[in-house]
C-alpha cells in the first residue's frame, strides 16, 4: 500500500476519477456533460449543481476540449454515436 492509498478521498481531489473516464473527464464534468446532453444552458446547470455561471462556463470550456468538440451541437451529436461517454468511468 502506497501513500497516496493512505490519504482521504476527499485530499486526493479529482484526478482518481478522470482516470476512469476513457477522456479524462472529472466527476463534475461528467454530470455537466449529462446536463448539456439535456439540453440544458449554463445558468440552467448553475442553478442545479449549485455553482456559480462562471464555475459551469469553466467545466462546459473543460468539457467541450476533452471531446474535441467547438460547440454543444458538437457534443450532443458525439453523444448520440457514443452515448456510453455519460457512464464511462463510473464505479
């Protein structure tokens, strides 16, 4: 057992999940992607995760990089061919 399996979760930030993820994706990226695939805008996915407008802009930024995507018809078009990205890399 190393030492970073001795350390709590909660200190070893989000780096443990985006590993997971096939594309990097942190947990609050993964449910940001979930919600833009509802459709929903960036005020909209604030209110829910109870975040700030400029909080969500920087995960919907993250996100839009890691799919390579330019826009959100990008990303919902990746998700409609490969919809197993919003549970990719879940326990």
């Amino acid at each position: 057992m190393g030492v970073a399996d001795q350390l709590p979760r909660a200190r070893r930030g989000p780096y443990a999940a985006a590993r997971r993820h096939p594309l990097g994706l942190t947990r609050r990226e993964l449910q940001v992607l979930r919600l833009l695939a509802q459709g929903m805008g960036n005020q909209d996915i604030a209110r829910r995760l109870v975040r700030s407008p400029r909080t969500v802009e920087h995960h919907v930024s993250a996100v839009l990089g890691k799919l390579n995507a330019s826009s959100r018809m990008d990303v919902v078009l990746r998700l409609h061919s490969e919809p197993w990205l919003l549970s990719a890399g879940e326990n």
